[in-house]
C-alpha cells in the first residue's frame, strides 16, 4: 500500500459539482493543496464522484489530461438536459449523463475502477441491503466494476433518478454486487467512516492532514423550487426528504461530528481541515446548468476571503452551528433514517 499523507473527501451532490471545483482551484493556487497519486488518498460520492474522477486524470504522472480545458470544457457543457429526462412527473431518465459521463471516461482513457491511479474511494448506497459501500480503487473485489455503472450510481438521487447495477468489464466473472445502487449518500455523508477510516489507518498510519470539501448548505432539506415533486407517493417523499436531510447543512455537521469525535486523540489525522463556502447565492440541487457561474461565485467570495478557504475541523463546527447541539442533531438523522428504514420494510 502506497504511504498517503493527506486524504480529500469531496462531499457534493447533484449541481453542486463546481463549486468544489472552485474550492480546489484555490487550494492549489495558496499552495494549500498538492494531489500526488503516490501519497493523496481520495474519497467521494454524488457529483463528487466525478470530481474525484477527474482529479486522477488531470493530476496522475503519465498523461495527465488539462484541468482547466478539459475537465473545465466538461462543466461548461452540464445542463439540465444533459443530466435527466423527464418523462414522468417524479421518475426521470438519465440516458444524457449516462452518454456524457462515457465520453468523459473515454478520454481519460479510464475503464474500470482499478484504472484510477490515485488510491480512490467512491460511495454508493445498495438500495436491496440498506448500507453505504465504499467502492475501492485497491479493492480485488472492485477491480473489475465498471467505472461508468460507479459513477451513474453514485450519482442516482432517490426516487427522481433510476437506480444503477454494477456491472463487471468482464461479464463471464461473477459479481457480489446485485441489486440496485443509489447516490452514495442516501445513508448518510460518509457513512460507516470509522471503519473504513480504520482499515486505512491500521496499515498506513495517521494522515498528515484530512481535507473535506463541501458545497454551500442549508440547515433544512431546501424546498426544490423549478420542479414539481407533488405527485411523489408518501414512501416517495419520506426517501426523497430522508436523502435530502442526509445531505443538509445539519446533516453535513453530523458527519463533521463524527469524525471529530473519531480523530479527538488525533489517531486518525494530525490535522483536519474544512472548506466550505459561505456565498449568499441560493443554487439548487437539481440544477446542473450555469456550472462556471456557480464556480466563479465560489472563487470571487474565496478571494475576497482568504482566511475562509481553511478552517480546522472544531472552529468550522462551532462556527456554523446556529441549531441545536450536535448530538440532538445526530439524533434527529438517527430517527428519520430509523423512520425511513421501517416505511422500506
């Protein structure tokens, strides 16, 4: 196992993917941030997912592809017509990303999970078993899956996006990975991270330093404004509202709980630090269009705010917490994920 001194966990989901592209824009250029496959660790979920994709094309050693015109050039082309169809008032198709997410993977030359030469992790939900998988770059169980199938389930936001299979590049190997995948935090950000935290940690030591990334988010589950979710189901709506409490500001501060708690003998990282952008600009999550305006947005506030762009775990913690206590929080998403499980049975 290579030695990894910082580890980078990109939190976002649906249109959010540029402002943490914006974020690492800024880490890079206050040499806050140097990605090396030899030594960085990545982990992601949801649009975050194709975000750590791309880090490992435009930042290995061999035949890196440009950050900025190509994966760049990619965000500019997103809209919302290149991501769903709808062709039912609650249940759209995703054929559009499906076919621009294989272009992208076509030309950085990526196949498999395996392909990727960072040590890599990507979430997804199994919607059949109820838990959150961490699908590893370094995995022999992994090494075959499908980096498209990966990366359209990461992504699958419940209810509204169809669930994905994984499948095997060779289709005469057996998989493990039946059933139906959704976005890797339909259960929680980063969820089961203390375990896999511990596997990492127990042959490689403690991290230097942790990154975690996040988009802009609102302490509630944001109402979804342009799109008519009124004809969701009851069990529609609690797995739909369930997800959107997972990736809530009050959801991202129970993950930022756990993990402060996890590291409080610094086992884990010397150092934990949060980026996280406090812009006045509403985007909403199913709104994948205007991706480098919502990046410059991020990038204007982040160089009127230098000071921001960092921020060790526990001072980012007391300073977006406005609501109840943590553990009331974390309580809160142990009952809707309770509720949730119960209205699945």
């Amino acid at each position: 196992m290579k030695k990894l001194k910082t580890a980078v966990f990109l939190t976002g989901s649906g249109g959010t993917i540029s402002q943490e592209v914006a974020i690492i824009d800024q880490l890079i250029k206050q040499g806050k941030l140097k990605f090396d496959e030899n030594d960085t660790f990545l982990a992601g979920f949801g649009s975050g997912a194709l975000t750590l994709v791309a880090i490992n094309a435009c930042f290995r050693k061999d035949n890196p592809c440009s950050w900025d015109d190509f994966y760049k050039d990619f965000l500019n082309s997103i809209s919302d017509d290149e991501i769903f169809i709808k062709v039912h008032p609650t249940q759209w198709l995703t054929h559009p990303q499906r076919k621009d997410i294989n272009l992208f993977l076509k030309i950085a030359g990526f196949n498999s999970i395996s392909d990727l030469p960072f040590n890599s992790a990507i979430l997804t939900s199994s919607f059949n078993e109820k838990k959150t998988l961490w699908l590893k770059s370094t995995s022999k169980k992994c090494k075959e899956l499908d980096i498209s199938d990966i990366l359209m389930a990461s992504s699958a936001i419940p209810v509204l996006f169809p669930p994905q299979q994984l499948n095997c590049l060779n289709y005469t190997s057996p998989t493990s990975f039946s059933g139906a995948y959704s976005e890797g935090a339909m259960f929680g950000i980063f969820h089961k991270i203390k375990k896999q935290l511990k596997k990492i940690v127990d042959e490689n030591g403690p991290f230097e330093e942790i990154i975690i990334i996040s988009p802009k988010r609102d302490y509630n589950n944001s109402p979804i404004k342009n799109h008519d979710l009124s004809a969701l189901s009851y069990s529609e709506k609690v797995e739909f509202n369930n997800y959107m409490d997972q990736i809530s500001l009050f959801g991202f501060l129970s993950f930022l709980s756990k993990i402060q708690k996890l590291n409080s003998k610094k086992k884990i990282a010397r150092s934990i630090k949060v980026s996280y952008p406090e812009i006045n600009n509403e985007f909403e999550l199913l709104d994948f269009s205007n991706q480098l305006i919502k990046h410059d947005v991020v990038e204007k506030w982040l160089e009127k705010n230098p000071e921001k762009l960092t921020i060790n775990l526990e001072t980012r913690i007391k300073e977006l917490v406005n609501i109840p206590s943590i553990d009331e929080m974390t309580q809160r998403l142990e009952k809707i994920h309770s509720r949730y499980s119960k209205e699945l049975v």
